[in-house]
C-alpha cells in the first residue's frame, strides 16, 4: 500500500510599528514577535508475516538471544508466504499475523483475505472448516464478497469487546503484536483425485491494511475512504 504524506506548516506573526516626528526627524519604533507552529509527519505503520516453513511444512528456526542476551531458538517470520500442496485431509501451519510499528498513529486496522478459485473448493468445504482456528473474537468478518473469477474475498476488521465500531490500535514504544487472525489451514478430506485438477491454482492470499483514525467518525467512514484512494491510485498506474 503506498501512503501519501504531508507535511503541514503553519506561520502566524504579530508586528507593531510607530512612527513619530521630533524636530523634524522620523524615528522607527519596531517590534516584532513571531510564533512558529511545526506540524511533524505522523504514520501509520504495519508489517504482515506468517511462520516460515521448510519444504516438510515444519517452521523454520535460528539462533537468537532473549531479552537478557541469553540464546534461545527463535521461530523465523517471512512477509513472502508459504507454498502448500493440496493433499486431502492435509492441516497446515498458516498464521497472517499483523504487526503495529512502534510509534504508528492511532489506527483502524483490517485484514483482506482473497480466496481463488473458491467456486470449486466450496463444494467441499466452507471458510470455518477451511480455518477452524480462526479469532472472531479479535476479528470480526463485516464483508463478504463472491467475484466474477470464482474467488471469494472476506473482510476482517480488528475489534474488541468495547467499541466494534470504533476500535483501533496505537503503536507502542515498541513493536508489537496483535492476534493471529488464524493458525491453520485445513484441505477438506473429500477432495478427489479427479477434482484436483480443478483445483489448479486454488491460493488464500491476506492483505493487511491500515489507515489513520484522526478524521473520521466511524471505521466504515475511514475505510470508504480508504477504498476511494487505493481505487483511484490503482486507476492512474
């Protein structure tokens, strides 16, 4: 997602000036007294990762310290995904975690999760068999939307108990991270040998997207908003 930045700068001054005649000599008094006002750029800043896994579908760990400097294995992240084959009644690690950057702006936050060619895999399975792990307490589904492509586009936005509507998250003095919206993904067992090759080209892709609180009343609002520009950008490339 590319996010347009301004910078904003605002100047007001105050300046007095006398004037007097004294034998017929024209003397200045001046004063002046400026006030700056600086408007630093706030962001808005996320990262999306999910467990890397080798080629046996096994995460993938390193070498690293804890807090203390002392060594612990630590599982690795990747940003690019994971590749699965379909294989019925296969389960699979597969966890899209979204992370708020330290410092971000306080923020609406949603995940896109985009299923293809989701006509054919419907037949035997549906999104919570599909994910039978996934968070709808942190994550609520608002859209749900079937495509001409035969692929399935789910809307989930992050929520709390408190404020559904209204609920964002602000960055920390550090990174951190907010819920797995799910852990696994599950084949459905009733696949075919004859159906898989339809199946050919079946992804689940999750887009992790984020904008700013400050200026709209509601989440539905803020992310109007949020489809108008990525929509118009996408128009002009």
């Amino acid at each position: 997602m590319k996010t347009g930045k301004k910078v904003l700068l605002g100047v007001s001054g105050a300046a007095l000036l006398v004037a007097g005649s004294i034998a017929g000599t024209l003397a200045y008094l001046t004063s002046t007294e400026e006030v700056v006002n600086t408007f630093t750029i706030g962001k808005v800043d996320i990262d999306l990762t999910e467990t890397e896994l080798d080629e046996n579908y096994q995460p993938v760990t390193e070498a690293g310290t804890d807090a203390d400097g002392a060594p612990i294995t630590v599982t690795k992240r990747t940003d690019e995904g994971n590749e699965y084959r379909i294989v019925p009644g296969a389960e699979y690690i597969k966890d899209p975690t979204l992370t708020i950057k330290k410092n971000s702006e306080e923020a609406y936050i949603r995940l896109m999760v985009n299923i293809t060619n989701w006509n054919e895999m419907s037949k035997y399975t549906n999104v919570a068999d599909l994910f039978p792990d996934l968070d709808d307490t942190h994550w609520e589904r608002k859209t749900t939307k079937k495509n001409d492509d035969g692929s399935l586009l789910l809307e989930y936005r992050y929520v709390t108990d408190d404020a559904k509507d209204k609920d964002t998250v602000t960055g920390k003095a550090e990174d951190y991270n907010l819920e797995p919206l799910f852990e696994t993904i599950v084949i459905p067992q009733t696949i075919t040998t004859e159906s898989m090759e339809k199946l050919e080209g079946f992804k689940v892709t999750v887009q992790g997207h984020a904008i700013q609180s400050t200026g709209f009343d509601t989440a539905d609002a803020a992310w109007k908003a949020f489809d108008a520009q990525e929509n118009a950008a996408e128009a002009t490339e």
